[in-house]
C-alpha cells in the first residue's frame, strides 16, 4: 500500500438516522497516532462498524500509522477492507485537515493527539493506553471527568462498547464548555524567567 493512498472499495452506502452538518452520514475519524499499538482501536471499532443495523450509515477514515506492523494492516485489510464509506490510509502529514472534516475523533490519548483535538474543538472518543506507564490513562480520564471526551478505559475495549460510544457522541449536542487553555508552555517560560531574574 502507498502512503497516504485511499484504499476504498465501491459500495453503496445504508441509510443513516443521524443528521450531519453537511448533510450526509456522519464522518468518523479513527487514528492512533503512530500506530505501533494502536490496532486493537481500529479492529475494534472496524468489528462494531460491522455489527451495526443498516439503517446505520457512518463515513469512516481509518489512519494506521507508519508504525503499525505491515502484518497488523494486511490483516484489517483482508477482513474489513471491503465496508461500506471506509477508507484506510497508511499515513496522513496532515491530520489538522481531517479532524476537520470529522463529526467525531476516535483515537489514543497521546499529548499531541489530546492537544490537537482541544485545538480542532472535535468531539472525540479516547481509548488511552495504560502500559507501560498510565500517563495517557490519567489524561483521558481527566478531561473525559471534565466533560471534553468521551471514554472507553482500556478494560473495556470491545466492539459493542466503542461503536456505542460512538454514536453516542454523533447524537449528543456538545455542551458548551470553555476553552481548554492552552498557554502552558508560555507560563513556564515565564516562571522560569522570573526565577532566574530573581536569583540575579
């Protein structure tokens, strides 16, 4: 498969309950960053995608990441290459484009990834890894608590549970909520600015 090029059978697409900006099936984004642990997410969701009524249309773009094992990708190809409205690339340079163009994010809980969704201001579905550290755990739960995502903790990764979810966010009205602030990095420059000017 070349980068970043459309893998998309001809299908017809079902009928949809749900009522998207644009006017088509809802868009879903699924992408875990740089893939080398991500598969699990995507066959996960790919087998709920499955499993759903016909009256059920979603458009799905599925990002693997340069890491996910060539053996991992053949794989998801074979068995779920033909769905309707889905398109898998291998990479994508550009993921501010199609967080855009989504209705709703799926993805892992990396601080780049979570920084980029506050930004986009994407509804969005984490599913965090928890080894061999729980840093991307603490961070889903965190602004999941405060109401920016939604969750699926990584115990419960099933097919039923995240395409639920899924939808649940596609219905649901985001509430309103402030921005997430950004500025961290400033303030650190500026504290450590003001403890070196102190110590002068």
């Amino acid at each position: 498969m070349s980068t970043a090029s459309p893998r998309r059978p001809p299908a017809l697409r079902t009928q949809t309950e749900a009522s998207p900006s644009d006017g088509g099936a809802p868009r879903v984004l699924v992408t875990t960053g740089g893939g080398g642990d991500g598969s699990d997410v995507v066959e996960a969701y790919l087998e709920g995608l499955l499993g759903l009524p016909r009256r059920f249309a979603l458009r799905t773009t599925i990002v693997f990441g340069p890491q996910m094992a060539a053996s991992r990708r053949t794989r998801i190809l074979e068995r779920f290459g033909r769905l309707p409205d889905v398109t898998f690339f291998d990479f994508e340079p550009d993921l501010t484009r199609r967080y855009a163009e989504a209705d709703v994010v799926v993805s892992m809980a990396g601080y780049s990834t979570v920084c980029e969704l506050l930004s986009s201001g994407r509804r969005a579905v984490l599913v965090p890894r928890a080894e061999p550290v729980r840093e991307q755990l603490i961070r889903a739960r965190r602004f999941a608590d405060l109401g920016y995502f939604d969750l699926v903790e990584p115990g419960e990764l099933m097919p039923d549970r995240l395409i639920s979810q899924v939808l649940s966010a596609l219905h649901r009205d985001p509430a309103p909520l402030a921005p997430a602030d950004l500025g961290g990095l400033v303030r650190v420059v500026e504290r450590v600015r003001a403890l070196l000017d102190g110590g002068a």
